[in-house]
C-alpha cells in the first residue's frame, strides 16, 4: 500500500511538472506522504524576497489586504516569529492605512482587509503591543455590520452581514466569514451580539428551507450547501436553477459551516448537519464542486479551517469511503506547489492569478491542517 501511494504521488508531481522524481522522494516520508515541513518552507522562501521595500506584497494591485494575508500566512506556518523584518514591515504597512474609528478605514474594501489585519496582528501580537489596534478593528468591524443602528432590521436579507467595503456595502458570506473569523481569533465569545447577528446572515445563505431560511429561493435546490450572498434576493458564483435556485459550490458552504461554529452551533444543529450532509456528498480536493477549479485555493483555505473546527481526524463520504482529510489535503497542495515553492491557480479568477495570494492560501490552509500539539 505504501508502495503504491508512493508512485501515485511521484506520477502526479512528475505529470504537472512540478519537480523531478528525485525531488518528490527527498520531501516524502517513507508511506509516500509528503513532508508538511517543507511544503511550509519552500513556499515561504519564495513569498520572502516578493516584498516590496514598503512591506508589502502586490502592491501594484492597490490592496493592502493582499499584505495582511500574506503575513497572516507567514505567522501561523510557524516558520516566521513576529520579530521577523518581513513581518515587522508588513505590519507597519498596514497601520499605515488605520483611520481615527479604528480599523483600515482608509484601504480599498475596507471591511475584507481590516478582517485580515486583524487575524496579522493577533498573530503577532506580543506583551499587548497590539491590543489597542485589535480593539479598534473589532469596534470598526461591528459598526460595519448591517444591523438597526442602519437602519436594517432582522426581516431584511442584509441583516447580519458584512461587505467589502463601508457601511453600505453589499453583504456576503465571504466576506461576512473573514470577519467572524477575525472577532472569534481576537478573542470575542461566539455570544457577542455581533456575532449572533451575523448567524442570522449566515443561516440565510444556506440552501436549506427552515425556520432560519426564510428566503423564497431557500427550498428549491435545498442540499444543505451554501451561496454567495443571501442580499438582494440572493446571489450564487455557481448560477441558478431553471426554476430559480441558487446553487450552492463547496468554498461557500465550508465559510459557512465554519462561520456558524465559530458563532456557537453545536454539530448537533440541524443547520451544521445538513451542511456536513452536502459534504460528505460532495467530498474531493480534486476541485471546488461547484466551481471547478475556480476559486480552488480559498476552497482549501475554507475547507481546512472548518475541518479543524470539527474535529474529526476522517470524514466518511456519501459512498461510505473513509477520507484521512489532513493527508489528503498535504498531497493536494503537494503535487500543486510550483518549483520555487509558490501556488498559483491557471483559472484565474478571484484574483487566485497572484502567485502572492495563492500561496498565501496554501500555507493557510497548511497551518489549519497541523494537528494540535
């Protein structure tokens, strides 16, 4: 068996032209596995001189967040400490972009990358040298989240949500997600008010008629799966039905089913499970089910983080076939990583074209499939 996984592995590098056969066994352990630890080094080491000399990465995109995603990457692959100059410069960078609320009120889609931010500076948050910036971000996310004070009660569809940008933004799971995510890391309690409306949101994009949907869209594809954004009517990446569902691809419900664990649902609520249900039925890394090889990387990045959550060490999928999701995530990135370490997706779209972000994902991804110590 060992054998066998081995030259499965070497023919699926070798195939994509990664690194030779050599290569692959010098970063493979004896069963076949590939080395985590030097997946985590080679992709630093590439994203490493890809800095510019104001800290940041991809500056010529304008999008600070790109930065906080890459630091946020660096940090929880423990393979950069926050005394790091990459680090330390990355971090200045972006406080450039604070505003007198708090939070990166004066960076492009101001709510996604202040989430981010936040995720960076607690990593690197040492002695309290971060604390006041932390708060700040948490009070400016909260009051940017669609809610009463704007004038938005429960029975709208925007309810609970958060968008890109300013207190008028469109709402989405995606972003909505990132910035559970950033209040749940920096330490807010899965009570907070903030987070129990943006539940609210969140059980919204779920296609999954019950007492939490009440959307017209809600019982007509209805697989448990999750869309992009439940505002305005609703909106999916991956199109409509011919009698006008909304359907679902698996980034999304993975951002989601981690984004109502994170705000305090057992595994026994009916909303997780019917979640789990649509992936146990749609379990693979050999795609985005949905979207193809589309949005690929923030799939792994989703994926891992709400497998983590869970728990489990398996996931038994719809045909009874137990999956070992760690090892099977390590050889995904594996046989993916380019030969300077980097990951980048040829579909291009949600600008997984930047080597920078990509790369970002996979080590995210990495670090979220490390087993506790």
């Amino acid at each position: 068996m060992a054998e066998t996984r081995r030259a499965f592995l070497d023919q699926a590098i070798a195939s994509m032209g990664l690194l030779g056969l050599g290569a692959s066994r010098a970063w493979c352990g004896e069963d076949g596995t590939p080395a985590p630890g030097t997946l985590f080094s080679r992709a630093v080491k590439f994203l490493r001189p890809r800095q510019g000399d104001d800290g940041s990465w991809s500056k010529d995109r304008k999008e600070p967040g790109i930065t906080a995603l890459v630091a946020t990457a660096l940090l929880r692959s423990k393979r950069v400490t926050p005394a790091d100059p990459a680090i330390q410069k990355a971090l200045a960078y972006l406080e450039q972009f604070i505003g007198p609320s708090g939070g990166l009120s004066q960076a492009p889609h101001a709510n996604y990358t202040t989430s981010i931010a936040l995720m960076a500076f607690h990593e690197a948050n040492r002695d309290g040298k971060y604390d006041q910036t932390i708060k700040g971000g948490q009070d400016y996310l909260k009051a940017l989240q669609w809610d009463d004070s704007k004038g938005t009660n429960r029975d709208s569809d925007s309810y609970g949500g958060a968008g890109y940008g300013g207190p008028r933004s469109r709402p989405d799971l995606s972003n909505t997600a990132f910035m559970i995510e950033a209040l749940r890391d920096t330490g807010l309690p899965p009570d907070d008010p903030a987070l129990k409306r943006a539940l609210v949101f969140v059980s919204r994009c779920q296609n999954w008629k019950s007492e939490f949907n009440d959307q017209p869209w809600a019982g007509k594809v209805n697989d448990g799966g999750f869309i992009y954004s439940a505002a305005n009517g609703g909106a999916s990446m991956s199109g409509k039905t011919e009698d006008g569902g909304l359907r679902s691809n698996a980034s999304m419900t993975y951002a989601g089913l981690k984004s109502m664990i994170h705000a305090g649902l057992a595994q026994d609520d009916p909303r997780v499970k019917a979640a789990y249900a649509y992936i146990t039925k749609h379990y693979t890394l050999d795609e985005n089910p949905g979207l193809g090889q589309s949005g690929l990387y923030y799939y792994y990045h989703t994926f891992a983080r709400a497998m983590a959550l869970i728990g489990k060490p398996t996931v038994v999928d719809s045909t009874g076939k137990s999956h070992d999701w760690r090892a099977e995530l390590t050889a995904a990135l594996a046989k993916r990583q380019g030969p300077n370490g980097e990951w980048v997706n040829r579909a291009d779209r949600f600008m997984e074209g930047d080597p920078n972000v990509v790369t970002a994902y996979g080590l995210l991804a990495l670090a979220a499939a490390q087993p506790k110590a």
